[in-house]
C-alpha cells in the first residue's frame, strides 16, 4: 500500500527532503561502516596450508587468505582452483570473443550462389561490353588515316581579363559588385 507525500505516519515527524538526507548522510558518516579489520597476532604461527598441487575445487581455501600467507602463495592456490575446467565454460553472451583480424575470403561457389553479387557481376559486365562497344563505333566513325581524338581547349573569351579560366557554360553572369554601406553607429 502506497500512501501520499502529506500523510504522516505515527512518530513520524514532518521534514523536508534535503534535510532528511542530510541528517541521513551525517549519521552514516559517524557510524563505522566496517568492522575494523583483525590484526594478526604477530605471535601466532601461519595457517597450515596444504600442498598446491593437491587442491581440488572441494578445498577449504580460506587458510590462504591469512595474512600471514605470501601474496605468491595465495596466488598459486587462486590459480589452481580457478584452472578447473568449470571455471573455463564459454556462456552465451560472450559474442565479441572471435579474432575478427583474420579474414577468410568467401569461397567462389558461395560468392557464385549469392543473387546480389550475381547481379553486380552481371551489371559490371553490361557496363564493360558496353564500353566495348562504344569504343568499337567510335573506330568505325573515324577514316582509317585520321589521328586519334584530342580534347581542344575552349576559345577564350575576349571579356575575360587574360589569363582568366573560362567561365563554365552553365554559370550566371557575373554581377556587378554593389559598395557595401557601412554599419551607422547609434
């Protein structure tokens, strides 16, 4: 059951948001979160451990988390237990696992049997007979002894300053540039 931001519950005293969290806040700060963490006897002897090489997933491998074990003996026994084939099953999620630098090309019999490569391998070769063909009437065209065809420059128009580019045939005419009034200063 939900009730409303203006009901009170009995003992419940009305307060604002913020000052409820502040107070909230202040009263986490001065409590200890933790318990203080135990210091090792430094007159105790180290845990027994067991032989690493003996460890199977059913161990008690507390004993290696004592302070007085070494950090590479810890890590030894961590590495044991986690090198149990369990601890090694690939799950589902796991999608960007593959190395996607190595490519493999597509075999022919499959690129042969994709309909949309069909159709540009089929379009690239229209286009490249029909290349042929144009460059084949073009020949027929020419007499025998004639040379090839070369571009001519266009002819410079006497408007233009020279040097000038020509001006391309589809463009506007250039305007007349209008004096730009200056911005009045109020």
């Amino acid at each position: 059951m939900s009730r409303k931001p203006d009901e009170l519950v009995a003992g419940e005293s009305r307060e604002d948001f913020a000052s409820r969290w502040s107070r909230l806040k202040q009263e986490a700060w001065e409590s200890p979160a933790q318990p203080p963490a135990r210091e090792a006897d430094p007159k105790s002897p180290p845990p027994e451990l067991p032989p690493i090489d003996k460890l199977t997933i059913d161990s008690d491998y507390r004993a290696f988390f004592h302070p007085k074990v070494g950090e590479d003996v810890r890590r030894a026994a961590l590495k044991k237990l986690f090198s149990d084939p369990r601890f090694n099953v690939m799950d589902g999620l796991d999608v960007y696992i593959d190395d996607y630098s190595k490519s493999e090309p597509i075999p022919a019999a499959m690129l042969a049997g994709l309909k949309q490569a069909q159709n540009i391998l089929g379009w690239a070769k229209e286009d490249e007979e029909q290349r042929a063909k144009e460059q084949r009437a073009r020949e027929q065209q020419l007499p025998k002894d004639a040379p090839p065809l070369a571009i001519e420059p266009p002819a410079e128009d006497p408007a233009l300053p020279a040097g000038a580019p020509p001006a391309a045939p589809d463009a506007a005419p250039a305007l007349p540039e209008e004096p730009v009034a200056a911005p009045v200063k109020r």
